[in-house]
C-alpha cells in the first residue's frame, strides 16, 4: 500500500517553504544604509582622487574686492571638496573645486558653472538624484563635518581658509579621524537614533583612508 501525504502535512511542508523563502528575501533586499555610505565612500575617493591630479591656481583677481586681492596675492589655489547638506529636510552633497563661480541671478546659489567637474545631489536641473540621500536612500539626517577638502598632496582639511590668506587652512587640517553618520530614523527630539539598523557611519582618518563603522 502506497503512503501518501495528508492535507495537513502538505499545509505544514507550504508553510515552512514559505517562511524560508521569506526568509531569504529579507536577507537578500540591500540595506539602503548601506547603499548610501559606499556611495558616499565612493564619491570621496572620486574627490580625492581629482585633488590629486588637479594643480589649478587663481593668479589674478576677478574683480577688486578684498578677497579677490588676497586670492590674487596668494596665488589662490582651486582644491577639490565635498560638501554635505541638510535643508528643509532634504540631504544631499555636492562635489566641486573650491572656487566655484555662482550666477548671481540664480536663486539659492544655483551653480550655473564651475572650474571643473561638478555634482550635485541638489534637487534642480543639474542634479544626479544618487547623491540626493534622502531622495534615493530615505536618509533623514547627517552628522558631520559640513565640508572636507582635499589638496593635491593628499591632506584634508574642514574649511576654505580666510579672506586675509586663502591658503592658510592649517588651523582646520584634519589631525583624528572623524565620522560621516547617516540615520533614516529620528528620535522624539529629532535626533538620529545611533543603533545599527537605524544609523551608519563612515570614518575618514588624516591619511584619507575609509571604512564603514558603528554609528556609536
């Protein structure tokens, strides 16, 4: 006499095929978390990589107020950064060298052109939506250093210099290491929630080398 399965051990076996197979599909969607910090990872090194092979300098002035006469007297020179932002509750980056030329007609300082390649997560005509976080990865908040720039010997510094002397950024070279973290969630008072489901950050050392890390 030929054995069969009864209803129930057919609805038992489907059962657990189905969880399995949810299973494996949740481990399997890609953790937009994680999807955000590579791409920012890899857009650092892009940055890095055009200060490395760009040597552009300002030697005259492009007009005659006093930062254009330091620009000009220091031989101001153009490096390469990138720039995070957090407005009306969108974040996104932007990539460009330093110098960037604005329209002043633009409204909230649309980039029209620049010295070099240029990037933008921006939410206008120029932007490439991938560097627009919030857009593409559902991020609701950045903590960082707002700007990282790079010269053209491999040191990163976290700010344009002064008026006085454009090229004195010693006093905002980056010394430790410090961290990019990226949430997607926010706590009552609109702060990131630091766990691992919920925040990643990214550590940029003085020698410019990246790795992902706890947000903690």
């Amino acid at each position: 006499m030929t054995r069969s399965f009864t209803l129930i051990e057919l609805l038992v076996v489907i059962i657990i095929i189905g969880i399995i197979v949810s299973t494996l599909s949740f481990n399997f969607s890609p953790n937009q978390l994680d999807l955000a910090a590579d791409q920012i990872i890899k857009d650092i090194r892009l940055t890095q990589s055009l200060a490395l092979k760009d040597d552009k300098y300002q030697p005259f002035p492009e007009n005659n107020t006093s930062i254009e006469e330091n620009r000009s007297k220091y031989w101001f020179k153009q490096w390469w950064q990138i720039k995070f932002e957090d407005k009306n509750n969108t974040i996104y980056y932007e990539i460009f060298s330093d110098k960037p030329l604005f329209d002043t007609n633009a409204s909230d300082n649309e980039v029209l052109k620049v010295n070099g390649i240029y990037k933008t997560g921006k939410d206008n005509n120029n932007s490439d939506i991938y560097m627009n976080l919030t857009k593409k990865y559902g991020i609701k908040k950045i903590d960082a250093n707002n700007t990282f720039i790079f010269d053209n010997e491999g040191n990163i510094f976290l700010n344009e210099g002064n008026d006085t002397n454009p090229l004195d950024k010693t006093n905002k070279l980056l010394t430790q290491p410090a961290k990019i973290k990226l949430c997607n969630k926010l706590n009552s008072s609109n702060n990131c929630l630091t766990d691992k489901k919920h925040c990643i950050a990214i550590e940029i050392t003085p020698t410019g080398s990246l790795e992902k890390t706890t947000c903690n």
